[in-house]
C-alpha cells in the first residue's frame, strides 16, 4: 500500500520542530512546548486540531502547538523515571477523498533509555495503517513518554502518515483478501451514468459496467439522452473518486425487479453499507414523491436488518441526518430537493455520511433524471445521471430491457463485490427438498425450515388465495365475486384449509418451476408442496375451490385452470359466493375517447394501411387500429386493456376512456354472427413478465367488465394444448406482443379457431419501446401465418393530448363508420346490459368563495333510466377520507350534494359533517364506490 507522509514536529517553536528539545526530561527545566505542522503536501489531506487545551493550543502562526509544563505536580517538563500517559492531546482529520491507514513511526534512540510514543484509544500507534480513518473520520491522539532511569537530552523523530489504499486489518494476512466475488448483477429497466456536463466518467469511478453487448436507446423519445461513442463503456454503477457517494442507474435491490437471491445485488448493496457507512442506521428517503420507497426493497430491508442493519424511512432528512444515521438512499425523485436539504446532506457529506443515488431509465418517461442531477449537482458529486434507457439482446433476465452483467470492477473494488455468506439459500431449480413447516401465514404463504438454523418463505406458486386481515384484495380477480367482506371471509377459510393440509412440524417436498425462477416479490421461495400422502397442495387448494390460478407463465397454468373450472362450477370454497351472471355491468357507456399504450402505428405488408380498414387514428393522424375483416383479425397498436393505467393500481385513472368498451365492442364485430363464449388471452409466451404485454393476470379489470355482460375471460398458456379453456367454447382470442415465438401447432389451433369464425385481436408491443423489438417482429409473424397482411408500423407519440406520458397517446379521432364506439350492452352480441348505475360528477366545488368547509361540496347527477338507491355507497379522496351515503335515493335525472361541512340532511342534500376541507384546491380525485367494491364515479380534477 502507498504511502502519503506527514509530519509532526515536536520541540521548541524556535528549533523548527521535529525533536523533543535538551532538557525535556528534567522536572527543572525551562517551559517546553511542542509545534505540530504538516508537510505542505499533505496540508489537503489532514487537518489537526486540540482536544486538551492544558496540553494542546493553536499558536499565533496557526500551528497546534502540544505544551507539557505541567505534567508533573508543581514541576515543568517531564520528569525521570515516570511513565507519562495523556489521552486525546489532539484530534486527527481525514479530510481527504479516501478511506485510510494512520499510521506513525518514531525514532527516539538519541535520548537514552527513555521512550515516546503516540497513542490511539489506549494502543500504541505503529507503523503499520492499524487505525482506520475513513473520509471525514477523526480519531483523538495522545501522548506516552517513559522517561526511563537514565535519559538523556537528544531529539525523538517523528512521522505521522496515511496510506493511500483501504485500511488494511492487522490481522489479515496476504490471502485474506475476497477471493470469491458475485457471478453477475442485474438492472431493470436501467438508465446509465455520467460525469459532469454529460461527461464520461473516468474508469477508476465505474464499478459496474454493461456488457459490451448493451446499447443506450431514448425509450421516451425526447431526444434527452447522451450518446456514448463506440469505445465508452455503458456506466451502471459509479463510485465517486472524491465523496462517499455510490450511484446506481435502477433502484437496484427492488422487489418487483430483482429476484432475491438469483443475482448480485443484494449481496453488494450490502458490501456498498459495509464499505463506507459507519454506523448501523441507514436513511432511506420518502419525502420526494418517490415510486420505489423502502417497501419496494423490502427484501433488501429484510437482508440488511439480518446483518445487523437497521433500515428507516425518512420524510424529513434534515433532520434525521443529525441523528445516528451514516447512510442514506435516495431513488428518483419526483420532487426536488430544497436549498437546505441539499445543505444538510452536504454537511452530512462532509461528516463521512454515505449517500446512495438510484435513477430509473426513461420508458415510459417515468424517470426524474433532472431532479435527480440537480440534487448530484448540489451536492457536487462526479456522477450524473443519463436520460436514456440501456438495452441488451443477449445478455439479459429474459428481455431487452432487463440487462444482466459481468462487468465488474473486482480488482479496485474487491470489497464491493465481494461474495457473502448466508444469501438466502443455494438452491438448485431443478432439485426437490425435504423441508419442515414451521407457520403458515394465509392460504398460500407458509414458512419452511431445510434445517435447524435455516428457514426461508414460500410463495405457494400458482396459485392465489384471498387476502386476510386488513391487506385490501382486487375483487376483479375473482370471477363473479362482487361482495369484499364475504371474499374476506372466504380468506380465513381459506388460511384454516392450509393450516389443515400443511400441519406445523409436517415434512413436505419443495420443488420449483424453472420457468419461473426460485424467488418472486419479497424474496420469497417460488415453489411447490407436495405433501405426506403424494398431493402437491397447489393443485389440491385449486380442486377444492380454496384458491384461484395466478395467471403467469407457469408450466401447469391450464391444467390448474381446468381444476380451477371444475370448482366453480360445483361452487366448492370460495366459488360458493361466486355468480359471473350476476356481475353488474360497471361502465359500460358510449366511447368518447380512447388511450393506446406505449402506442405503435398500424400498417400492412406492403406498407401504409387503407383509411376504410382503420377505425381509430391519433390526433396528428396515424392508425392506431387495423381490421382485416376476411381473416377475423384485428391489430391494435398497444395493448388497450393494461390494468397498470388504472388509478387503482396507482395509475393516471381510465375513467374517461372507453378502452374496454371499444374492446368489447371490436371483437364482435370480427366474429362470426351469433359466436358467443368467453374472450382468452395468451400469457405462456413471455407476456406475463414484460412491462408492453399482458396475461390474465395483468387485464382483471377488463374480465370484470366482460363479467358485467355473462362473458368470461380466460388466460391460456398453451393453444394447442386439450387443458384449459377450450377454443371451441371462446368467442375471441387475444395475444399480445409475444417475446418467444408461438410454435406451429399454436399457430394451426389459432389458424382453426378463425376459421371457425372466432376473432383474433393482436395488440402490439409498443414500437416506442426498443426493448420490445423482437416481440413485435413474433407478432407480426403471427400475423403473417393468420393470412393477414396487418403488421406493425412506427412509434407514435403525442406530446399534448395522452395519458401520463406522450408514449400513450389519447386520442377521439373515430372513424364512426364502424359501429364500434356505441355502449356494449346496446349492441345485439353483447347481451341485455341488466341495470347500470350511471352515476356522474355534476358540480365540484372545492376552493369556494365563503368558508373552505361550509361551502366547499361535490354534487352527483343520475344520468340512468333507474333509480339508484345509494344506501351503503362511499365517496372517497385520494388520501381515503371516506364518507357514506345512508337512506338516499337518486331518481333519473335529479342529483344529490354533498356538503363537507354540517347540517341537515334532506332528500337531495347531506352532510358530511367534517370540521375541515376534503377536496384539495390543487387537484384530486372524487371516487364513489358501491357496496360491491365496484368502482362507479371516478373523477380526476
């Protein structure tokens, strides 16, 4: 390790240091005081201050002088054959950028037998880097004179330095170094880093890099990110060569992006704690509107507490930094950071605290990249950030856009890579293990043990049961259940089932699909039971009716599909409070308008698509849908059901749009007169897991409207194959953009179903999303093997009119030719409606002019044929103030209001009776829930 010295010199002022002067050792000599100064290169690395102002001062010339005139009762000097000890004299500084050795060397052999030495908590400082001073750190120096039995006058030499490198244990011999490192780290959905005024940055600061496989793409299209030449590498991890600061370019121990355990990064976000925080407690900061908060790392959490961490969300670090904290991560910001906060984290900084940057890539131009620079800027770190997305084709977690990487710095950054022991559990996918249940947690959560000392979390896979105790559950993603509190219930039974079948202490086999990796959300194990008697309780919870097929790429999917099928047709568990033909339609109103996702242009093989064969443009013009009427085929530009659109699933809101409607509405019209039976969806090609695809799984919202007209929808992973919903009985099929290729025999099924006058609807992937390139091209082949000439066209975007981002265009530019924007109940094929309740945002006032409560109200108009009655009906905002109607009725046409403030109610006026506002002036959202959990107003301002 290199060596910076520095030297401290002890003696008289006037001697010029660097000797304890004639005469220190005799009780009657003169004063003695010592200079201590730095040599000129190393006055930027150091700083030196008194502790002990009877022993140390700063003198007129701005050098600590160490002064020992009475260390003795009533005598000056240090006297003979005394053992002087004086802790913290003075304090040492790194004030460097570096973590560092202390070190000190002293030659005292030209004053007799007495000794002088520097000391460090009581130990001798030695000339080895034994004492770690890490950037910012201080430790308190004292002093150790022996005067021994015959000193004698002379001069003690002395040299204080640091090393260059990382401390270096005493104990640590030559091979104690890491010599195992993780295998690979991955980044999802990964933006990559930079220097200053879009910079590169210096290869020492990149820790991690992509594979040279990788490319940087503008995925949100507004020309914002910075090209790198052929020869830069793609940075994804930075350390800063002159801060304790660690930047990476995702939130890079996320839940929904990391599986625990499968990869790197959890083991080396540790390492990055280990490395550079001092103390225990780290800050994780909420308090600027970030999506990824500290409980979409709550794996991470979890690992990190396990290892002596403890991990706190902050909403006020200017305060909280003062506390014990030594680190702090900060995921994208959607809001900036104040002038003071950027103050206190500086300082914080400047202490030795460690600051951990995470940004996001720009799909779907949900970054905050200028934020999150302005905050790099403030504090004055190297590393920024890029407003791009990196992609790779071939090294990655199964798509573009979910890069893996080798690249790792191991030889600067050993301790960063470093492999741990006690990561979760090395497991092998295709393997079977014996394990003990410990606890069950719900219908399909329980807790194994593979031995005395190791326990792990399994999700039951494949499956879902209904959430317990106060965790809210999605009612559309059970067929035909519109009433929560019974569903609740159900869950209990449910939890009592598994309790049954999984008996605490029982051993049970755990095995796993290798389709769909060891781990999922929360780090948990993804796997399957089987227990004493042979049964795999995934499949058994199905066939008793206590669990619903969790639609994903699962291999079993439609075999448990058909299990599923069989127990809610004998209304066995809890199908017993299920009846799809008595969903109520939920809105089901003419389309005024529509959103396309992550939206691509529709064309055809020879090029642009005729006008009479598009029934929806963008508003600059460019199709959005294609019909190819004499193949039953249809190419939607985007995938027009995403669930992730709705504000329930935190989303922008669908309330405006008639997206399921149309839907609905466009595979009637493509099959054959009088088809009817259910709509299947694809999700066995990859669809479940990409962000511009959808399964089952990711359209609820869109089955529980179809529900509303006795129509079922179906997820199926395997077209050819005779398990799950049969195509026979299906009115349309639905394959969204596909990242493997559908093979010949599901092409020939989907071929046959066509033929038999079933409606095919391809969505795209998104042209806007580079990662999805090869889907696209998959969809478009099947397109091809339909016989249709359909194929997909150009990204269109649209920077004025669309739906939380210019990627997802809005648009009301009809072709009304095509009798497809109509209600779907008022059609022929979509059945009698039943009765709807059309309940609507009439007046909302929520700045008024007289008193904010009083006056502030929200009225509702009812635009139906019906009476509603609004008993047990709840009107909520965003932050969940709730209130709920009792005894009132809503005729056609007439309204009701709602006043914040109190008084007494009449026929068409209540009273919410609160002492202070509801509807914020700035914006918010009035939602109005029927006592089915069925969302009918939703209204954004």
């Amino acid at each position: 390790m290199k060596r910076r010295s520095v030297i401290i010199g002890l003696g008289a002022t006037a001697a010029g240091g660097g000797a304890i002067a004639t005469g220190a050792f005799d009780t009657a000599s003169a004063e003695r005081d010592a200079t201590v100064a730095l040599a000129d290169d190393a006055s930027s690395l150091l700083s030196l201050t008194p502790l002990d102002d009877e022993f140390a001062f700063v003198d007129d010339a701005g050098e600590l002088a160490l002064v020992f005139d009475e260390v003795e009762g009533g005598g000056t000097g240090f006297g003979s054959g005394t053992v002087y000890e004086v802790d913290e004299v003075f304090q040492v500084s790194n004030q460097g950028t570096e973590d560092l050795g202390l070190f000190a060397t002293v030659d005292d052999g030209a004053i007799g037998d007495a000794e002088f030495a520097l000391t460090v908590d009581g130990e001798e400082l030695g000339p080895d880097p034994t004492v770690e001073l890490d950037v910012g750190e201080a430790v308190a120096v004292g002093v150790e004179v022996d005067a021994g039995d015959d000193p004698t006058d002379g001069e003690v030499s002395i040299t204080l330095g640091i090393g260059d490198g990382p401390i270096e244990d005493p104990g640590d011999g030559p091979g104690d170094a890491p010599t195992e490192f993780v295998d690979q780290l991955v980044f999802d959905s990964t933006a990559s880093l930079l220097a200053e005024d879009d910079g590169y940055l210096p290869s020492e600061a990149i820790a991690a890099a992509a594979e040279p496989t990788a490319q940087s793409v503008d995925a949100d299209g507004n020309d914002d990110a910075t090209s790198y030449p052929d020869d830069e590498p793609l940075p994804l991890m930075a350390v800063d060569q002159n801060l304790p600061v660690v930047a990476f370019g995702f939130p890079f121990a996320q839940d929904d992006g990391v599986t625990f355990g499968e990869y790197g990064n959890e083991e080396v976000l540790l390492n990055v704690l280990d490395e550079y925080a001092d103390s225990e407690t780290v800050l994780w900061d909420e308090g600027h509107g970030q999506f990824y908060d500290l409980a979409s790392h709550s794996g991470f959490e979890g690992y990190a507490e396990e290892n002596g961490y403890t991990v706190e969300a902050t909403t006020d670090l200017e305060s909280d930094l003062l506390g014990p904290a030594s680190a702090i991560v900060i995921t994208s910001p959607s809001e900036s950071f104040s002038g003071s906060e950027i103050d206190a984290l500086t300082d914080f900084i400047d202490a030795g605290g460690l600051v951990v940057l995470m940004d996001q890539s720009d799909f779907s131009n949900l970054d905050e990249t200028d934020n999150l620079n302005a905050l790099a800027t403030g504090i004055d770190t190297q590393i920024r950030f890029n407003d791009n997305q990196v992609i790779d084709g071939e090294n990655n977690a199964g798509s573009d856009f979910v890069p893996t990487t080798t690249d790792l710095d191991t030889e600067n950054y050993p301790g960063l890579f470093a492999d741990r022991e006690g990561l979760g559990i090395d497991l092998d996918p295709s393997e079977e293990y014996e394990v003990e249940i410990v606890s069950v947690a719900d219908g399909d959560t329980a807790d194994v043990a593979f031995d005395e000392t190791t326990e792990d979390t399994v999700r039951i896979l494949g499956i879902d049961t209904p959430e317990t105790g106060s965790t809210e559950e999605r009612l559309q993603e059970y067929e035909g259940i519109d009433d929560a509190q019974a569903l609740k219930d159900k869950g209990d039974e449910a939890t009592t089932y598994a309790e049954n079948q999984l008996e605490v202490g029982s051993t049970v086999t755990l095995s796993f699909d290798e389709n769909e990796g060891l781990r999922g959300d929360f780090g948990r194990l993804l796997g399957f039971l089987e227990l004493p008697n042979g049964d795999v309780y995934n499949a058994k919870a199905i066939e008793d009716g206590w669990a619903r097929v969790y639609d994903s790429g699962l291999a079993n999917h439609d075999a448990y599909w058909d299990l599923e099928r069989a127990a809610r047709d004998a209304g066995d568990g809890i199908w017993e409070i299920s009846d799809v033909a008595d969903t109520p339609p939920v809105g089901d109103e003419p389309v005024d308008e529509l959103f396309v996702p992550f939206a691509a242009s529709v064309a055809t093989a020879d090029g642009a698509i005729a006008g009479d064969r598009v029934p929806v443009e963008s508003e600059g013009g460019d199709p959005l849908v294609g019909v190819d009427e004499a193949n039953n085929v249809a190419l939607v530009g985007g995938p027009l059901p995403a669930e992730s659109f709705e504000s329930d699933e935190d989303g922008p809101g669908t309330e405006p749009y008639g997206n399921y409607v149309f839907l609905a509405n466009l595979i009637d019209s493509l099959a054959a007169d009088g088809r009817e039976g259910s709509v299947v969806i694809g999700g066995g090609h990859g669809q479940f897991a990409a962000d511009y695809a959808l399964s089952a799984e990711d359209a609820a919202y869109f089955q529980r409207y179809l529900e509303g007209f006795a129509v079922e929808f179906d997820g199926k992973n395997d077209f050819d194959d005779d398990l799950g919903r049969d195509l026979a009985e299906a009115r349309a099929v639905i394959v969204t953009a596909p990242d493997d290729e559908l093979g010949s025999d599901e092409v020939a099924a989907i071929e046959d179903f066509r033929d038999d006058g079933g409606a095919v609807i391809l969505a795209s992937a998104g042209a806007g999303a580079d990662d999805a390139a090869d889907a696209r091209d998959n969809l478009d082949a099947l397109a091809a093997d339909l016989g249709s000439d359909l194929r997909t066209g150009d990204a269109v975007t649209d920077e004025e009119n669309n739906l939380g981002g210019p990627e997802n265009p809005t648009t009301t530019n009809f072709d009304t030719d095509f009798d497809l924007f109509g209600a779907y109940g008022d059609g022929d094929d979509g059945g009698d409606g039943g009765s709807s309740v059309d309940l609507a945002v009439d007046e909302l006032v929520a700045d008024p002019e007289g008193d904010q409560t009083e006056d502030e109200y929200v009225s509702f108009v009812n635009q139906g044929d019906e009476t509603v009655d609004l008993d047990g009906y709840v009107v909520d905002d965003e932050v969940d103030n709730s209130y709920t109607f009792s005894g009132i009725s809503v005729d056609p046409g007439a309204t009701i209001t709602l006043y914040t403030g109190t008084g007494d109610d009449t026929e068409d006026t209540v009273y919410w009776g609160r002492g202070s506002p509801v509807w914020n002036n700035g914006g918010d959202t009035v939602f109005v829930t029927g006592p089915d959990g069925n969302t009918v107003v939703e209204y954004g301002y």
